[in-house]
C-alpha cells in the first residue's frame, strides 16, 4: 500500500487509519456533517464516508484537479483548481457536477472560504509575482492583498473571519504569517527554523495546524520527514502531534472536523 488516510484525535493524542491504498490520495477535506471526507487522487475528487471507507468519484466535469479543494460552509458546494480549459490553474466552483468558472485570471489556486460563504482567498501570480488575493463568489472584486517577489501561499481564513493565514519566505525562512482580511496587519506567527508551510486555523478559533519541514527544505515537496504542528490561534510556541513520512498532499487544504478535536490528513509509506 502507499497513502495511509488518518484522523488525529487532539484528546486522545492518537491517530486512526481510515483508508489504506495504493492510490497517490491527497488533501482530505472533511465535510460540514462530519459524516466523510473528500481527497484528490489521479486528477479528480473522491468522497470517503467514514462509516464505509472507500473512495467514491465525485463528478466535477473535469480530471485535471490538483489538490487545492474545499468545501463551502453550507455544505453544498466545492471549490475546485483544474488546468484542463486555461492550460494553468483555474478556480471553479461545482454543484451537481457542474463546474462553474470563478476566476479570470490565471494562474490561481484555491485555499479557503471565508466563514461567510461570500469570498474566496487563493494563491496566485499576477505581473510575475507571487500573492494572495480573494474574490467574490462569481470571480468578480478581485482583491490582491499582498504581492512580491517571494512566495505566497496556502491562504485559510480564520472562523471569525477577521484573519488570513497563509506560509512566506517574505522574512527569509518560509513561515507562517497572518494578516486583516483586507490586507493590513501582517504578522509573522512562527519563527523556528523549521520550514513552515499550510496553516489551518481550528473551527472553534483556539488552533492552527501546519505542516512543518526540516530546516532547508526548498518549496513543498512530496517524500519527506515532516510534522504536523499545533499552535495557538494567538500566537506562542507550537507543539509537535506526529512525525510522519509525507509534505505535498498531507496537509494542503483546510482539514479540521467541526468539532475541532480532529482533522485528516494523508501519511505515505516510504519505498526503498
């Protein structure tokens, strides 16, 4: 088997195997009744119930999807990133299978709803930069909030909506920073030496979770002894949950239950 599927439980301190498989799974989101998760795997999305694990497709109309998904706060719509009709990554959102266009410029990778329903917040590059923007839920009022010649990534909002969290090397190191919604306030939130990327802030607003890699490592790649990390909401020092064999695909994209005492994410066997 290669990809383990688990659920960490914060009280327990110990993780469950949901699925074992030998499909490349990645970036479980968990749905808004807590009843399933949903996982990108060969460019397309699956549901993953788990009172009867096993990945059932969800049509999308497209299967060019990287793992940039999520799932909007009512429940009833997903956000998706597929290259198939821009040759570079485009948001769109799909309800009964239907994808509708969100974003006109590419590329843009989606990361997260604000708590309202009403906004998306994403990476991408405009004028050759890297940045963080956010949309209306049509694509319209594009708003770039932060831009340079570094690395943006990994946007997700906070539940009260007041914050966006999202990793940068904008102070040297990748790390994870916040800012207002509209783009004031930038805070840098860790300062390890660890390389820091995809913060998740916990549904009740206490927690953010991230993925944190060896000092050194360049970009996000898949295959390496990684973390998953815990931190207040507030800021102060993080605690270690799990070593693991992973990165890319473990942790990209909002993954908490909704009861904020568990989130999913995707453990590799490493192959010799």
């Amino acid at each position: 088997m290669f990809a383990l599927v688990e659920i960490f439980d914060l009280d327990s301190g110990q993780a469950q195997v949901v699925l074992d498989t030998d499909w490349h799974v990645e970036a479980p989101n968990w749905t808004r009744d807590g009843a399933a998760l949903i996982v990108n795997a060969k460019g397309r999305l699956y549901r993953l119930p788990l009172d009867a694990p096993g990945l059932i497709p969800i049509e999308t109309g497209f299967d060019q999807l990287n793992n940039d998904h999520g799932i909007s706060p009512d429940g009833l719509t997903l956000a998706i990133s597929d290259k198939t009709e821009t040759g570079k990554s485009c948001i769109y959102t799909v309800q009964g299978g239907v994808p509708t266009r969100v974003t006109d410029k590419v590329p843009s990778w989606w990361h997260g709803w604000s708590p309202d329903g009403q906004r998306h917040t994403y990476t991408c590059v405009r004028n050759g930069d890297f940045g963080i923007a956010t949309c209306a839920l049509d694509g319209s009022d594009e708003r770039l909030l932060i831009t340079s010649a570094h690395h943006y990534d990994g946007p997700d909002y906070s539940p009260d909506g007041e914050w966006i969290w999202f990793n940068s090397d904008r102070g040297g190191d990748m790390a994870l920073w916040r800012m207002r919604s509209d783009g004031s306030d930038v805070q840098q939130m860790t300062h390890g030496d660890s390389v820091d990327w995809f913060p998740h802030p916990s549904p009740d607003g206490q927690n953010v979770l991230y993925l944190a890699y060896p000092p050194g490592t360049e970009g996000h790649p898949f295959g390496r002894d990684v973390e998953l990390r815990l931190m207040p909401a507030a800021g102060g020092p993080p605690q270690t949950l799990t070593h693991l064999f992973g990165g890319q695909g473990t942790l990209n994209v909002p993954c908490w239950a909704p009861d904020s005492r568990r989130f999913a994410y995707v453990r590799y066997h490493q192959t010799t």
